[in-house]
C-alpha cells in the first residue's frame, strides 16, 4: 500500500483543496504535490503517496537523534520516508528529503512489520528521521500503534512545523520528540528555511504541555545563527516557556547541499552556545558533532556529580538508579529512565527490514 487518504485539508471556493498539515498550507488543482511533495491532490481529496514505504532502515545509537535522556545507550530503529516539508538551504540529508524518487524508495514495511523487526533487533525504540515525519503523519502514527502494542517507543525527529489540529493528533501517538530549533530569528527562517519560527515556537510550548519527552537541536551555522545575542535571546526564551530542564544540544553544521561555501563549525563556538546556555539557566545542555566529553556528560543537579559520562555517542561511567536516581544524592533526573543503561554505543547497523 502506498497511497491512503487524509483528513486534514479543506476545499477552497476557487476549487483548490488546502493542506493543513503544516502552516505552508500548500493550496492544490487536482494532481498536484505539495511543496512536500509526498502528499497530493488526487480525486478531490489529499493522499498521502508514501504510506508503508522508506528510504532505509538502520540501527543507531539513541544519543544519535540526539536524546540524551531517553533509555539511554539503547538502540533505535531509525527510518524516513521521502519529501520535507521545510526547504532548509544546509539540510544536512537532502538525497532523502529532496528525493523526488518515490518509486525508488528502498524498502516497503507494515507498522506490524516494523514494531516486530525493532523487537528483533533489540531496539527499545522506533525513530522517525532523515526526514520529518509531519509529512508522513498517517504512516507514523500507525508504526506507533504497533509498537505500543509491542512495547516499543516512538520517537520523532522533526522541526515542528506543524498545525495544531494535526499536531495534537500526532503526537497522542508518540513517546519522545527532538525538535529542531534551527535558529532564533525570523529572518533566517524566511530565507534559510521557508518557513516560519513562530509556528515551532508553538510546537516547542504545546509538547511542554504532554507527556512527550522533548528534547531541542539547534545546528550552528557560522555565521548563520551562532551570534551570542541571538543565543542569548534563544536560551531566555526557552527557559521562560520551557522551563529549566529541556535538554539542548547545540550541534557541529558541515557544508552540504545550498550551503557547501559555509566552513564547518568549530568545537570552539559549540562550547561558547554551550556556556551561553548554561549562565542563561538550562541545566541540561550539550554539545554535539563533535569529540567534547565535557560537553556531553550529564551532570546531577543536586549534586553536581558526572552521572552519565559520554563520548560522542559512547556511554562511559553510568551513576543512575533504573528508575533515573543520581546514586549519590537521590535526586531524579528529568527523562524516561527505565532499567540499566543500554551498551550499543556508536555502531550503525544498516538492516534489511522488508
Ligand atoms: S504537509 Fe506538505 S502538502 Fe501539506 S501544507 Fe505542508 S508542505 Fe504542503
């Protein structure tokens, strides 16, 4: 099955139908894509053209995503479909969310399929990434059925750029969520991204509200989005509206797609964001990217003591109840914490699924 019908878009008086997944609110003649392009205008309605089917399946790290405090060490099985719903000049994974490949697609998998492999492969968790799954919302809801039924999470790696109404039907069916904070101001949005920092800013509020596990990336671009005014300002907001205990992983940009003349960032300026985020009052902030133990262990708030050590994605020293108590002091660290820490640590392991 590859394509299946939508419900949220609505039929406009000059004869278009609007999408209303997403604020882009793609107004469509029959045929016609949206700007994701996965979903279409077909027989007066909206289908979605890529139900049950990816663009791999791998197995990664869950620090990879990155979650920091969700089942940490586990594996995840981590796939994406095709199409963006944002136009980010520096994506970082532009051969899938550009792909205009559809018949292409590399693997065809059920939700049931899905749940049972990751079961199989030992993962604790399912990720929705490469590309967001904003646009592929009707097949990601059904993989997350599925593996709640077989006691496997969901986590969705997405820039929020999403409508409330679809949202909050999303995310009913999701575990744990990294959005993608991609800068701090309008403008880069407008003209790096197309699309509107507003609507994540309302995402990142509304999952503050659920019982979502969030967790924020911010990529810095040099240049682009890492002035320490705008980190500033980017920091007091979140503390503001997100409160002190959303964990924030500033990340190392490499020159890709529209963006290749920009150099990569320096480990320097991750650690500046990082001290930025730290005196602003986020307790919880790391670096990524890059080789920074420093910037990548946890640290208990209570006492001050290293509880999870890390390298890059390697797990060292663990100092963490099963249920995700600082040993020393008792104090409950902000997560989903459940048993012992997994021992994947960095592998990738492309898998066969379908
Ligand atoms: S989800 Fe796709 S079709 Fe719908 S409004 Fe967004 S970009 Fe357009």
């Amino acid at each position: 099955m590859a394509t299946v019908p939508t419900v949220h878009w609505h039929r406009l008086a000059d004869g278009r139908v609007q999408c209303d997944v997403c604020p882009r609110a793609c107004r469509l003649h029959e045929g016609q894509r949206g700007f994701c392009f996965v979903r279409q205008r077909e027989g007066d309605q909206i289908v979605l053209t890529t139900y049950g089917r990816s663009s791999g399946f791998c197995v990664d790290p869950i620090e990879k995503k990155p979650l920091n405090h969700f089942l940490p060490g586990s594996p995840v099985l981590s796939f994406g479909t095709a199409g963006c719903n944002l136009g980010c000049r520096f994506c970082q994974n532009w051969d899938i969310s550009k792909s205009r490949e559809i018949d292409t697609l590399a693997a065809a998998a059920g939700p049931e399929q899905l749940a049972a492999a990751a079961l199989r492969l030992g993962c604790r968790s399912i990720a929705f990434t490469y590309n967001d799954p904003v646009i592929f919302m009707e097949y990601a809801m059904d993989v997350a059925d599925a593996c709640r039924a077989a006691g496997i999470k969901t986590v969705a790696v997405s820039a929020g750029y999403m409508n409330p109404a679809p949202r909050e039907e999303f995310y009913r069916h999701i575990d744990a969520a990294n959005i993608d904070l991609k800068a701090f101001s309008d403008k880069f949005y407008e003209k790096i991204t197309f699309a509107r920092l507003d609507a994540v800013l309302s995402t990142l509020e509304y999952l503050r509200g659920t019982d979502v596990w969030l967790e924020i990336t911010t990529l810095l671009i040099p240049g682009h989005n890492d002035g320490d005014d705008e980190l500033r300002r980017q920091c007091d907001w979140l503390l503001e509206h997100l409160g002190t205990d959303v964990p924030l992983h500033f990340s190392a940009f490499h020159p890709d797609f529209k963006m290749r003349d920009i150099p990569r960032t320096p480990p320097e300026t991750l650690r500046r964001a990082r001290r930025i985020a730290l005196d602003a009052g986020l307790r919880f902030v790391y670096t990524g990217n890059v080789h920074d133990p420093d910037g990548q262990t946890t640290r208990c708030p209570g006492c001050d003591a290293p509880v999870i050590v890390r390298d890059w994605y390697d797990l060292g020293a663990y100092e963490l109840t099963d249920d995700g108590r600082c040993t020393r002091c008792g104090h409950r660290l902000p997560g989903v914490f459940d048993g012992p820490p997994g021992g994947w640590g960095r592998r990738r392991l492309p898998v066969v699924v379908s």
